[in-house]
C-alpha cells in the first residue's frame, strides 16, 4: 500500500496554488535549449514538490524535468524514485488555456505504481494506485473512477488528441475507426478523459518525456486501462533508455492485439 497518499495530493495542490500565482500575473518566459518554455511557474512548482518529498520521504530519490544533468545521469541506478512533471503543459500555460497539470508520480522497477495529476485552474484532482484510480472536484466528494467499455472497431470511438503535437502519423492511425470524435487538449488530462470513462483511445505518436506520462499512466491502469508502446503493444516502462525520451503509445481501456 502506498503510503501518505493524502500528503502527496495535497503536495500538488501546494505546487498547483503557486501556479496559479504566476498564471495569474503578467509573467515572462525563457526557452531551453530543446525550445521548450520555460517560467518561474515551472521552477517554483519544482521547489515545492521536491522539498515536500524529500520530507515526506528522504529515502527515495526525485527526478524533476527541472532536476540537473548530473540527477538525471544518476538516475539509471534508481530501483524506486519519485518521476515529477512540476508543470505539464507549459505551452497551454503560456497561452492561458488552463489545460495544464501538476504530475508525480512513484515507479517501482520501472512500473509507475502510484500517480497524481493536478490541475489547478480546474481545481480538479486524478490519483491512482493500488487501491483503485480516483477523482476529486473542489471540496466535492472524490469518486472512484474506472475506464469505459472497449467499442467494436466499427463503432463509434471517442478520441482525445494533443491540442500542440497533430502529425500526419495520428492522422493514419486513427483512419482504421470507420467512425470517431476527436476531442482535442492539452498535458495528461488526455490520459484522464480515459481512465474515467470519458474517452475510449488516446494514440500519441510524437515525441514526450517520462516525466510527462508516468502519473497519468498510474491513474489510467488503477483505472483497469493500459498504456501500451506502439506498434509493439507492450507495456510503458520507465528508466530503461539512456533516453528519457517515450517511445509512440497508445492510452486506451484494454489490450488492442487486433489493431497491428
């Protein structure tokens, strides 16, 4: 059982209220060296998460997108560590479209085992573990949330896309369902839609770290879904490359071995 789940959400929610301080400014951007932005939003939310873990748990090391190259080196050692994404969807921040979200998430042997998703302009909250995947609004009761039943090819399939990373490969892999709709957003609430129930397939056939997909990936399969390397259909794992970059996946309810 995971321990201090409690703590940990409301971690994010901390790291979430200091987003919104920044959001909520006149706030300037900078861009690393991949052209990715970058904002105090980031950094401070990166403080906040890695200081209340180191408390919460000293024993177990952290790797923050914000972390430094020589945490990232040492990261291929780590059996168990914390993966953070202090803000997810930095593009949707700059553009204040509020479909950004807080990630941490716990991974065991390569496993994300435990995961919260954050997002603070909707003040909505995912988490998931071993005890079953949940969702929170507000001061409103959480709810258990699970994955939607798998249509027939030939039916019809609620598709949720990247709102900034459409490529002509979703395009071709999404022309095998004789009839879907697409609902286009931002960071890993696309994961989300799909461990509620809420959308049936998330395909993401362009480029996203670790960092950006271990949390919502816990959600998703305490959910009873998968998140599943394409075209192999295994399972995601983490900190198995020298790259921490993802390779193509697809977010959906159950193993698709007809969809080659």
């Amino acid at each position: 059982m995971i321990q201090g789940i409690e703590q940990i959400n409301a971690l994010a929610k901390a790291a979430g209220a200091k987003i919104l301080d920044i959001y909520n400014s006149d706030f300037s951007v900078t861009y690393k060296g991949d052209q990715s932005p970058l904002t105090q939003a980031d950094l401070l939310a990166h403080e906040v998460i890695c200081g209340g873990l180191q408390l919460l748990a000293p024993d177990i090391p952290i790797l923050s997108e914000e972390s430094t190259e020589e945490q990232i080196q040492n990261r291929l050692c780590w059996s168990r560590y914390w993966l953070v994404d202090p803000l997810d969807g930095t593009k949707e921040f700059v553009s204040r479209n509020g479909e950004f979200t807080v990630n941490i998430a716990l991974i065991d042997n390569g496993v994300p085992i435990f995961g919260v998703v954050y997002a603070p302009v909707l003040d909505l909250i995912y988490w998931g573990s071993e005890a079953g995947a949940f969702k929170q609004q507000g001061s409103a009761d959480a709810q258990q949330i699970e994955v939607a039943d798998t249509p027939a090819l030939t039916g019809l399939w609620r598709v949720v896309a990247s709102r900034s990373h459409q490529n002509a490969d979703t395009e071709q892999y999404l022309s095998q369902f004789a009839h879907s709709e697409i609902q286009n957003m931002g960071s890993s609430l696309k994961f989300c839609l799909v461990a509620e129930g809420a959308a049936d397939i998330y395909p993401r056939m362009a480029p996203t770290s670790e960092w950006d997909s271990a949390a919502a990936q816990a959600v998703v399969e305490a959910a009873g879904g998968c998140v599943l390397e394409y075209p192999s259909l295994q399972p995601l794992r983490y900190n198995r490359r020298n790259s921490l970059l993802n390779p193509n996946f697809i977010v959906c309810a159950e193993t698709p071995l007809i969809w080659a």
